[in-house]
C-alpha cells in the first residue's frame, strides 16, 4: 500500500485490518492465515481472483462503482492505481462482514484450537530445526566425506560383498 501514495497512517490503518481480517477469514474459511493474507494482497494489486475463494468477488464494474460512492471518479476518466486499491479494500471490507470477528467469536472452537495447537507445533518445530541446523550440516558434511569412501571400498571389494550376502542368506535358510 506504502507505494500508492496513501500516507503513513493509512497504511497503517488498512495493513492493520487486513491482518486482522486475515485472521477472521482464516477462522471464518478454515484455511491457514498465510493464504487469507495472501488472497487479501493480491486483491489489493488487481489480482482478484484468489479473492473468490472466500466469496468476495470484484470486477471493474464494481470497483468503478465504490470509486463513484466514495467520490474518488469523476466522469468517464479511469482509475488510478491509488483509486483502485482504496476501492478494493472498501469492497473487500464491505464483503467481509460476516467474517468480520470470527476468530473472537469462535476462538474457544475445535477449529480454531486445532488451527492453534498446529501453529504451535510448527513454531515450536522451527526453532529446533534452527537450533538442529549447525549440528545437521555438520552430520552431513562428514557422510559426504564418507560415502565416496565407501563407494570406492565397495568397487574395490564386490567379491567380498557378494560372498558375505551369499553367506548371510545360507544362515537365514539354516534358520542359524
């Protein structure tokens, strides 16, 4: 939103509730938040289409006539880019309502606490992968050393390896 020109606190202001309504459309629709959030921006930059999962749709019709209600067109001049995202997010406010605080009204809900217990996991599998890393990298630094080794002890000794498999399966038929 920053490069349309819309100032600081408007910027704030819509980033603040398309978070939050990332959340209710998450609580609302059952899908991870990343993708409500990700639907939410697309529609801001004219991708209106991952919008339709979630109900809201919005063609150049509609955004022309939320520019004309809110005042920003005058006559038959286009939109600017501007225009378009303030009456984007008007239309997807407007379209939203229902969805609107569902994360507080169902918080206590089995989908939600699911949704958080996962979260909670992933989270907590993130900071043991970041604190697993050096000694993972190290791990396989060393069998990258070691697997051309044993390549080339198992070329050189295919005889050897041949006769202790012929050997384990005579054990194994024994029953020994």
């Amino acid at each position: 939103l920053a490069p349309l020109g819309l100032g600081d606190a408007a910027v704030g202001d819509m980033s603040a509730q398309l978070t939050k309504l990332a959340v209710d459309l998450s609580s609302f629709h059952n899908v991870a938040e990343e993708d409500a959030l990700a639907a939410l921006r697309s529609g801001l930059t004219g991708e209106t289409e991952p919008l339709k999962r979630f109900g809201i749709v919005i063609n150049q019709a509609a955004l022309e006539a939320k520019a004309l209600a809110l005042g920003m067109k005058k006559g038959k001049a286009g939109l600017t880019a501007q225009q378009k995202a303030v009456a984007t997010y008007a239309l997807i406010m407007e379209k939203t309502a229902d969805a609107q605080g569902d994360a507080v009204r169902t918080g206590g809900g089995f989908a939600n606490q699911l949704r958080r217990l996962k979260d909670g996991f992933y989270d907590a599998a993130t900071v043991a992968g970041q604190a697993l890393l050096p000694a993972v990298t190290s791990l396989l630094s060393s069998i990258n050393v070691f697997v051309p080794k044993l390549t080339e002890w198992a070329q050189k000794n295919q005889s050897l390896i041949t006769t202790g498999f012929a050997v384990a399966g005579v054990v194994a038929a024994l029953g020994v």
